[in-house]
C-alpha cells in the first residue's frame, strides 16, 4: 500500500523523500563535531566555579546541536561544490538523499532551538556567543570567506576555535584571558591542520575553484607557511602553563607535543613541492588531530584531578 501511494505521489510531481536517520546525522558533520564538543567540554569543566551537573549537560547538549547546525547550513551552501569534490560527493546533498531546502530547515531549526534552549536554561551570554559562533562559520565563512581568499582557513578558523569559549561562558558567565588561551590554541593549530590536507588534496579544491593556499599561492609557499604555524602552534600549546593556568606538568606534556608538531611539520617543509605521494602532508594531517585531542586531554585530566583532590 505504501508503495502504490508513493507511486501515486510520484507521478503527481511529488517528491518522495528517501532520507533515512542517518543521512540527516550526516549533515551535522559527526566527525568534525566530535572534536569541536570535546574542545567544549573541556572549556566547561576547566573553568573557575561550579555548575549544576544538569545544566552542564544542557550547555554541551545546545553547542552539539548548534555545531552540527552549521555543519548542516555548510552543506547545505556547498551542495555544488561538494558534488564536485570527490571526498565529499556522496554527502546527502550532492547524493541526492536530502534537498537542499530540506537541509536548510533542518539546519536552521537546530540553530534556533540550539541557542533559544542555551539562553533559556544555561545564560545569555553564552547563548548569544553561541549563536555568534553559528553565524561566523555558517555566513561569514562558509558564504563569503571560503570562496573569497587563500586566507579563508585563517580567518573563519575561529569559527572552530569557540567552543571551549563557550563552554568558560556557561560556567562563567564571561570571558578570559584563560579561555582566550584556550582559543588560541585552535585558532593557530588550524591553519597548519587544513593546509596539510590542502596539499594532498589540491586537485580537489582546484576542480571545485576553492582558493586553497597551495592552489592559489603554490605548495613552497603553502609548506613554508605551515612550518611557521607549527611554531605559533606549539606555544599556544604551552599558554595556559605559562600564564599560570595549568600545572608544570601539562607544560611538559604539551612541549614534547609541540616538539612533535614542528617536527612533522618540518617533514613537510622538506617535502619536495610537486611530490606525487604528499606522505609527509598525511602524516601531519592525522598526528595534528591527535595533538588537540591530547593537549585538550591533558587540560582536562589535570582538572579532574585538582578537584578531586581539592
């Protein structure tokens, strides 16, 4: 019966959505939310004071949400160009699982309810930044930055750098010098992160007409410019010791970190421009998602452990 109505539907012009649950958590960009929301977490439980254990749920429960909305609006945007891609072509858009209209609503509909909840239950501060983070990643790079300049990752790399921000404000209320810190240490690890995935996959970005810096500035300039980041990267890394936030230990802990770093950013600056295997690039790629997970884990150990003691 359900068939014969869909055929019915079908030949009245209606279409028939074949989307199933998994397509629509798809477009909220799992992977690249699971680290945003650790980043997250960890911001909350680091921050100075304490929050009901229910609230705190509901703060990491609304920047999921509003994460994976953005993630849903930058899908929705970049249908053409992820149609083009071929790491990206079987996304629910360009696949044809999901309309574009389809993934608007729904990315527009977390967005509203990620922050209304936010603002609601947690406090305004955090929901209007909450909300800022949407916007900047959702319009102002994915709409304008990402197709304008070479310098797109830099920019809106911010973006991806708020979270733990966020999270410091739903505790807190406010900002510090302390989160700012922590921002820091995403914002100057993700230009090195997405320029060595830009290298081995120029070709891609080239078809699509993205701006990569290795596209439009060539690959010497691109690998320079990653080995100077690593740098920028590896003393972030070390902020929150050296301003006082973090133990001795976690210093040590995120300087052999940064070490690594540079070093395998330094096997990228050696790689020959033009190279047909970009191993050195692939290598980077994958050891620099690890270090922000072990950097955040590192911060987030140390706190659980103080206040344990305390």
């Amino acid at each position: 019966m359900a068939t014969l109505e869909n055929e019915v539907l079908a030949d009245q012009g209606v279409r028939i959505s074949t989307a199933t649950p998994a397509d629509y958590f798809a477009l909220l960009k799992p992977r690249v939310m699971s680290l945003v929301v650790f980043t997250a977490v960890v911001g909350l439980v680091v921050a100075p004071g304490d929050i009901n254990p229910f609230i705190g749920f509901i703060a990491i429960l609304c920047i999921t949400v509003g994460a994976g909305a953005s993630g849903a609006l930058n899908m929705w945007y970049e249908a053409d160009i992820d149609k083009i891609m071929k790491r990206t072509a079987n996304r629910p858009i360009p696949s044809g699982r999901i309309t574009k209209n389809e993934a608007l609503g729904f990315g527009l509909t977390l967005s509203f309810m990620s922050v209304l909840v936010m603002g609601i239950l947690v406090n305004w501060f955090s929901a209007s930044f909450l909300a800022f983070t949407i916007v900047y990643y959702a319009v102002f790079y994915t709409m304008w930055l990402k197709r304008a300049t070479p310098q797109n990752i830099v920019i809106g790399g911010a973006a991806g750098a708020f979270p733990p921000m966020i999270g410091w404000a739903a505790v807190t209320g406010n900002v510090s010098i302390e989160s700012f810190a922590l921002f820091a240490i995403i914002f100057l690890w993700t230009p090195p992160h997405f320029w060595a995935l830009a290298l081995f996959k120029k070709s891609d970005y080239g078809a699509a007409g993205i701006p990569m810096m290795p596209n439009v500035k060539g690959e010497r300039s691109t690998q320079n410019q990653i080995f100077g980041y690593a740098f920028l990267t590896a003393a972030a890394g070390v902020m929150p010791w050296a301003i006082g936030f973090a133990s001795t230990g976690y210093g040590v802990v995120s300087a052999l970190l940064g070490a690594v770093f540079i070093k395998y950013s330094y096997d990228v600056w050696m790689m020959p421009s033009d190279s047909e295997t970009n191993a050195p690039a692939k290598k980077l790629f994958g050891f620099s998602i690890l270090y922000l997970f072990l950097v955040f884990s590192a911060l987030l150990v140390e706190s659980i452990i103080a206040r344990v003691m305390a």
